[in-house]
C-alpha cells in the first residue's frame, strides 16, 4: 500500500518530471536505440500501416516524436500521469499537432473511456512496473485484458521493459519473477510474437541495464 501510493501524479511531477529530460530520451544513445528497436518490431510484425497509435506514458514525447516521423500518416494519441512531462511534450512535438495528441491522465482511469477497436498499435513501454505497485494480480489481469482490447484485429501491443532495475524505487518492481508474470499473463490474451533480450550500456548513469522488448499481436 505504501509503495502504491508513491508511484502517484505528485510523485512523477516532482520526483520524475522536474526538470527537462531528466533520464536523456531525447539525447542518450541507449534511450534512442532502445525506441528505434521498438519501431523495427512494429515494422517487422504488422501487416498492414498503421493508421492509429495509442502511447502509454509518452513522457516528454521522445517515442511520440520518432513515431511521427516514421510512421506519417499515423495519428497518435499519447498519455502520461505528469502534467510537467505533457507540457514539454507538447513543445516537443509542435511541429505534428495535427497528427498528435496529448491526454494528462491516469491509464487507469481513461482505459474506461477508450473504445474496443481503437487503435493498430499501443506503445506501452517501462511504465507497467507502476501499476504493479497499486494493483493486485487479479485486477492487473482485468486491466491488460482492457489494454489488449484497444487493438483492432491483428493490432499490436510492443513494449520495452527494464528487468532487475537496480539502486532506484523502482526495482522491487522490476524484478525478472514479476516482469515474466506479466509476460505469461499478456501471452493468455494477446499472440506473443517478439520477444528479445538485451544487456547495454548507459553512459549516462555509468551502467549496464537489462531490458526486453515484448511484441503482442491481437
């Protein structure tokens, strides 16, 4: 209860957010190559373009900005708990406005309002951690099972996930035990079609991180 309770709005905009760019999306070279990885498995796996993408926790609009400019023809709706990140994100991505749009909520509470069908691609990227921290197992199944349905037939779910975080508050929430359940229980109600694991450096903070990049087809 008390870990669930940090992870909140307050947390993020005054632990997460305050400053600009704080973990270096748009300038680290692990960051980068991390959201480029992802772009070739949506490349990789769909079988049509995609017309609409649903970005869970787009940050300052790092991802937002790269799929943008990959994918020009997409609209997409990106959605993040810090108002702070939505603001530089919307400076971010000035420039695609038109094509973009950014939502300050709570996955939690605006899943409800998105209809089944909506999307070709959701984007959902080191943030599940988060509401393992507030949701016991039954309601987090409840919740992918919901994420899941926001994909037209044959969408995908793509997802980077960092495993064995360590020295941050994040990493009892991170551990292998606890990503690979998440994994089993998207793989009961989605196609897992991508899963690849990966061991590289952060210059940035002077550390080898492990992360794995999860493809789910509807």
């Amino acid at each position: 209860m008390i870990m669930g309770g940090k992870f909140d709005k307050k947390y993020f905009d005054e632990e997460e957010f305050n400053s600009s760019d704080p973990w270096g999306f748009f300038t680290s070279e692990y960051e980068q190559r991390k959201y480029k990885r992802q772009i070739q498995v949506i490349r990789g796996m769909l079988k049509t373009e995609p017309e609409k993408f649903l970005e869970i926790g787009c940050a300052e609009g790092a991802h937002t900005k790269m799929l943008a400019e990959e994918f020009y023809n997409a609209k997409i709706v990106g959605i993040d708990i810090s108002e702070n990140a939505i603001k530089r994100a919307r400076e971010n991505i000035e420039v695609y406005k038109d094509r973009v749009k950014l939502i300050n909520a709570d996955i939690l509470e605006y899943i409800n309002k998105i209809p089944k069908n909506s999307f070709d691609v959701v984007i959902y990227s080191e943030t599940i951690y988060y509401l393992g921290a507030k949701l016991p197992l039954t309601e987090m199944y409840d919740y992918l099972d919901k994420l899941v349905n926001t994909l037209k037939p044959e969408g995908m779910l793509v997802m980077a996930n960092i495993i064995n975080q360590p020295n941050a508050p994040e990493t009892p929430l991170t551990r292998g035990s606890i990503m690979d359940a998440y994994y089993s229980m998207l793989s009961k109600l989605a196609e897992p079609i991508h899963k690849t694991k990966y061991n590289e450096f952060k210059k940035e903070e002077n550390q080898t991180f492990e992360y794995q990049i999860w493809g789910f087809r509807k």
